[in-house]
C-alpha cells in the first residue's frame, strides 16, 4: 500500500470506532445472555441478532486483514469461510435441536399429534434460506450497484468500469470475473450438481459429508496453490492490515477472538427467541429461521461486497461470494449430518421431510442457473436481475396463490431454474469446457498470465 494512502487513511481514520461499534451492539445481547434475563421473544431476537451481526462484521474485518498474510486464493477461502461462521453457528443450534428431537421422538422429530414446526426441519430451512439469500441477493446485489454506479458517475467513472466491471453505451453493464475465479466457479458446480440429487432423499447422511466435505478440501488445496497478492483493504480491516507483523497478527487473532465469544453466548439464545416469536406472534417459525435469520447473518458479507461494488471494485466482491457459496453449499451441508449424528446419538441421517425436499430443490437449481450465468466469467444486468427477479417472485407466488398450489410454485421455479441453466450451458459449451478445465488442471501460473 503506498505511503501517501496510508497516510492519507490515517489521518481521521474513524475505523477503530467502528471497530467499538460493532463490539457495543454485542453488548446487550451478551449481558441478556450472561445475566440471564429475558425480556421477551421479539426483543430478545433483535438484540441477539444485533450481537451476532456485530460479530460477523469483526469476523469479516479480521479475515481481510489476515489476507496480508496468505496466498490470495486461499484468503478469498478463509474470507468466505469466517464470514458464513455465524450461518454456521445458527444452523448447527438447529441441527442440535433437531438430533435431540429426533433421539426422544424418531423420524418426525415431534411428539405424537404435534402441529408445531420439526426442528430436523428448521434446520434445514435456515441452510436452504441463506445459499438462496447469498446468490438472489448478494450475486445480483454487485452487478446493480456497479451499473448504478456507473450511471450516476458518468463518464470518470465508466472509464474503463473500474476493476472487473465495462460499461459500453447502448450495452448492459458486465460484471467480469478474473480467470483463476475459475477454481471456485467449478466446485461449486460440483457441490450443486451432487446436491440436486438431495432431494432424492429420505435424509442427508454421513455419506453426503464424505462427498461434499471431500469437494472443499480439495477446493482449499486447489486456491491453497495461488500466488500471493497485495489485497486492496478498506476500513478497520486496512487500519489494523497497515499494523507491522506482531501488531497487525494479534490484532485479526483478537478480533476473531472476541467474534468467536459472541457468537458461542448468543447463536442459540438467537435461534430459541425467534422460534418463540414465530409462535407468540403467529408468524410462521419456518418463515422466520429461513429468512430472517440469515439475513442477520449474511448482513456483514452482503455490505462488505456492496460497498466493493460501489468502488467498481467487483470482481473482488463476486468473487469472495462465490466462494462463500462454495463453502456453504459443501461444508456447511456437508457438516450438518456430523452435528446432527452426534446430537442424536445415532449414525442415521437428518430427515428430509416433503417440504424439506421441495425447498432443497429449488436452492440447487438456483444454484445451478447462477453458475450458468457465469460459465463465461461474465454476468450482465439483465443476468443479475434474473437471478433477483426469480429469487423475488417465490415470495410473491407464495403471497397470492392458494397453499394447495404453493408447493407446485417450488417446482415450476425449480423447473423454470434447471432449463434456463441447461440453455445456457449449451450456448456457451466450449466456454464450459475452458471453465472445467481452467478450474481442475490449468496451474495457476498460466490463470494469472493474462491479468
């Protein structure tokens, strides 16, 4: 980083009172916690939510700034993989809640004659919820912004589009990605070309974390091999990034440190508050644990990759989402039948029940139609706001149609998704080819060459 920035970012450099921030919005959350006390359901899920979104912006910050120690494609990894830690923790409460369910009452994880909510179910809600929330809205979020931004700042800034992004008059804003984004690209195309067949199931097993725990081990080893990189760092993770080597190492270790605190107090007194608000204020438990919960969550990631858009800076933001959807997609379903196997005492595997399946179907075919879109290393405005369009209208399907056809809602869009994505890599076969290749075998060396 040049002298002159590093100057300039220190003078009046308000990060480490963000740094504070995020720390005092852990605090209530953490004193309700501590000094058990409750003050009711709906507030104690927001100041929960406050501490784990506090926390996930520590958690962000320290993983950047640890970027100024590792290769660049094992940083993008770590950056993806801290980030979703407080979707893991939450789903992980699920998945306990569901394994002790499934100990004390079976496959349906209910007493006889209950019409409550299956925790099995919940668990898998909140893992379907975030994977969708992460591509619908963060994959779409960069490439509108970066076209907003270019619009609002005209010629300066439509000079090139910035890093990653072009902008020609009479064409659509194009978000590009960098060739070794490749690697991240096909194993997820992996995970969710195994993950369509989910929904096959009666259960996910131990067999299932085999196979997609096997696909991001060999997805770290791979990026483990890329060059290093001088990361380009903004906010508390450049203050504590432009720290020299003891400093700068304890300060990230710190903040993981306090990030990991938090989020060990406060993902289950979360998870139980806003099921109790789902039933004391009639709002469906499912709803809440798959959207909302994620939300507070991704909330960290989804910012952090917006303001990177708006500095045209996209490629660095679609790319670090990208392989947050690589590690959930197989690390985070692939470690739920662990939890859940030993929360319940039994080597069976977490139960998919008929909505359970529905909604794994539809999170794989969006899965699948997002990598589509990107086959090329390229998305377009009209490929973002596809992606947002399809994520939008389930909710408004699901608002207008009767429940006896919502669940043939899921399928037509998961119908819908699979086509479209089959269209596109028809079109693009040879780019599918090149990517494939690019993403298993091609060295490193050679995916850096023409940058």
């Amino acid at each position: 980083m040049a002298t002159s920035s590093a100057g300039t970012a220190r003078r009046g450099d308000r990060s480490p009172l963000l740094v504070a921030a995020a720390v005092a919005a852990a605090v209530p959350g953490l004193v309700l916690h501590v000094a058990g006390l409750s003050l009711s359901p709906p507030v104690d899920a927001l100041l929960y939510g406050l501490a784990i979104i506090g926390a996930a912006f520590l958690l962000s910050w320290a993983a950047e700034a640890a970027q100024v120690d590792i290769s660049a494609g094992l940083a993008i990894a770590l950056l993806a993989l801290v980030a979703v830690l407080p979707e893991y923790a939450v789903d992980f409460v699920f998945t306990i809640q569901g394994g002790e369910a499934y100990a004390q009452y079976g496959p349906t994880c209910l007493p006889p004659g209950s019409t409550e909510q299956s925790p099995c179910g919940l668990a898998l809600a909140n893992m379907t919820g975030a994977n969708r929330i992460l591509v619908g809205v963060g994959w779409a979020l960069v490439v509108l912004l970066a076209a907003f931004r270019l619009r609002r700042g005209g010629a300066d800034a439509g000079q090139g589009g910035g890093a990653g992004t072009s902008h020609e008059p009479g064409h659509s804003t194009k978000v590009t990605l960098e060739r070794t984004d490749s690697v991240p690209l096909v194993f997820l195309l992996l995970a969710t070309l195994y993950s369509l067949t989910l929904p096959l199931r009666e259960s996910i097993t131990l067999v299932d974390t085999v196979v997609l725990v096997g696909i991001f081990v060999l997805y770290s080893i791979r990026v483990s091999k890329a060059p290093a990189e001088d990361p380009d760092l903004i906010g508390p993770s450049a203050w504590v990034g432009r720290m020299d080597a003891p400093k700068r190492r304890t300060g990230y270790i710190g903040l993981f440190v306090v990030a990991a605190v938090i989020i060990l107090l406060c993902a289950e007194p979360f998870a139980e508050s806003l099921v109790e608000t789902g039933t004391e204020l009639g709002i469906s438990q499912f709803f809440l644990v798959q959207w909302l919960a994620p939300l507070a969550s991704e909330a960290p990631e989804l910012l952090v990759a917006g303001l990177y858009a708006w500095r045209l800076k996209t490629t660095d933001a679609l790319a670090t989402l990208v392989s947050s959807k690589v590690n959930q997609w197989s690390l985070l379903v692939g470690t739920l039948p662990v939890v859940f196997a030993l929360s319940a005492g039994s080597f069976n595997g977490l139960p998919i029940d008929a909505m359970q399946r529905e909604e794994l179907l539809i999170t794989a075919a969006q899965s699948l139609f997002a990598v589509a879109l990107l086959v090329t290393l390229s998305i377009t405005v009209v490929g973002a706001l596809s992606l947002l369009g399809l994520f939008a209208a389930q909710f408004v399907l699901a608002a207008t149609l009767p429940p006896p056809l919502q669940e043939l809602e899921l399928l037509v869009l998961s119908a819908v998704y699979v086509i479209a994505a089959l269209v596109l890599f028809y079109r693009h076969r040879q780019a599918l080819v090149q990517l494939v290749r690019d993403g298993l075998r091609t060295p490193y060396a050679e995916l850096t060459e023409a940058r």
